[in-house]
C-alpha cells in the first residue's frame, strides 16, 4: 500500500455571490425559483476578477474546493441535475475564459461539493436538516478526508457569516476565514486572495513577476533552444490574453515578466507560462523546467 500523501492547504469557496454573480441577476434569473436559487445555467456567470484570483492561489499550492448550499432543491425549484448544470457552466467559464486549454492541465477547482437540503423543504427526501448544510461541518470534513487537506492551514472565503461558521466548526482557525461582500472588509475574492497571498490590496498599472528554475546549477536558459522557447512562450500567452508585456528579462537560471495588469493577472500569467514550459521541457528534457508551485 502506498503512503499516505502529506495533507494539504486548501481554500474553501462558497460559489453564489463569491465565486459567480447571484444578488444582481436579472428577475428573469428567479423565475419559478426562490429568489437566491440558482438554478438557471444561463446565468451562471463569474464575478470580475474571481478567475486570476483563483488560478494565483491555486498557484500557490492550494486546493480550491467550492462548497455551496443549495436549499432550492428541497423547496423543488430544481434538481440536483440542475445544480450540476449551473457547476459544469462555471467550470467551463473558468477553465475557458481566455482560452481553449485547462489550466494547469486540469480543473482548476478541484472538487465541488453541494447540499441540496433544507429543513423547510418540500420535496423528499432533502426536506430535512444535515450535517453537510451550512453552517455545519458536513461538507468541509468530508473534503478534508477525501482530498488529504489539511484544515489548520486551510481557508474559508465566503459571503455569509454560515459560510465561515462551517469552516470554523470544521477546523479551519477563525482567522482563516475571509467574509467578502459590499459590507464586507474584502469586497470580493480578488481582494480575499491578495490577503491570503500577502499583496498589496491597490491595484498597479504594472507588476513585476519572476520564474526561477527548478535546478539552478544546471543553467536550463542557457541552452539556446529552452531560452528561444520560454521567451516565445511567454511573448505568445501575452498576446494571446491581451496584456501588454513591458518588459522581459531572461538569464541563465530565471525569466523576469514587466506586465502592464494588477499582481493577481501577472500572476495567472506565470502560471500559465509555467505550465506550457513545464510540459515542452517535460516532453523534451525528460523533466520539468520550473518548480510546480510559486
């Protein structure tokens, strides 16, 4: 039997009104629901910013795991196949919104998980109270022991005071748990995760990022083929996503990126010029150029 695998950081994600839009959709959005129950997948549509913020902190090396009530299943505005319609949307979004290939090669929320009951519903069986209806613990320990996490150096990031109690009755230390909202200290996920990440909350007409490679004493950049291809990597993912690139600076062991985008998109930038690279040199070299988290 293989050993078990080191437990792991993660961010928990509420998904209506932190991760999508939910509180100013249209009254079409409501129609034969309770207003809240998001159970159209035409409207499931993300929040600015919410996918640099994610793709920074998954980055980071955390898992992003979203755990979402869904109470309109038991007051019979819906099913449970349209609750995973509206997920499958907003995983398309965030997987595809600037272009065709997953980033990082998979999801880029590791798992969701969804609670379909209410004690005042009406449809059998999720007319009942449980433990995986916020603010109990349900879903969050269960993503714990499915995923290997590790809670105690874990996040919570909600829009609701029930979103952050299940995380805190779960284990997650109360000072790891980030209220977002218009009333809220962090108005929304891009801030939560530059708190999280320790960057600085104003935005910057330019931010200044930098790969260093895996193995310093072998000097990868300094092959002539590795530094053509990083440098055309890099160049083609600016061009490819719109952001202006400043600046570019390669030596033998690092690649340094002026961007003309806040911290979060320079971010997601390096990501993604990581994880084409990783992949060439993988293929090429028989081992990755970069370490696998920032």
């Amino acid at each position: 039997m293989p050993p078990p695998s080191t437990p792991r950081p993660a961010i928990f994600l509420d998904r209506d009104d932190t991760v999508n839009r939910n509180a100013d959709l249209p009254d079409a959005a409501w129609e034969g629901v309770k207003w809240g129950d998001l159970l159209k997948p035409e409207y499931a549509l993300l929040i600015q910013g919410s996918r640099d913020a994610l793709i920074a902190l998954k980055d980071a090396g955390y898992k992003l795991i979203v755990i979402t009530n869904q109470g309109g299943v038991a007051r019979g505005g819906g099913t449970l196949r349209d609750v995973d319609a509206v997920n499958d949307q907003l995983r398309t979004l965030l997987n595809h919104d600037r272009e065709p290939l997953p980033i990082f090669g998979e999801q880029l929320i590791d798992c969701w998980y969804s609670c379909p009951f209410h004690p005042t519903g009406t449809h059998s069986p999720f007319d009942q109270e449980h433990d995986w209806r916020k603010p109990n613990p349900g879903m969050i320990t269960a993503a714990a022991r499915e995923h290997s996490l590790d809670l105690a150096t874990s996040y919570m990031i909600g829009d609701k005071q029930r979103d952050l109690d299940a995380a805190i009755n779960a284990g997650v230390p109360a000072s790891q748990t980030i209220q977002v909202g218009p009333n809220a200290d962090c108005p929304d996920l891009a801030h939560a995760a530059r708190t999280i990440l320790k960057i600085d909350h104003t935005p910057k007409p330019t931010s200044t990022v930098t790969l260093r490679a895996l193995d310093t004493h072998t000097h990868p950049l300094a092959d002539d083929r590795t530094r053509a291809t990083v440098e055309s990597a890099a160049r083609a993912i600016a061009e490819r996503t719109g952001i202006t690139l400043s600046n570019l600076t390669l030596t033998d062991n690092a690649i340094t990126a002026t961007l003309a985008i806040h911290q979060l998109g320079a971010l997601a930038f390096m990501a993604e010029l990581r994880r084409t690279t990783n992949t060439w040199h993988t293929h090429t070299h028989g081992s990755p150029l970069w370490p696998a988290h920032r």
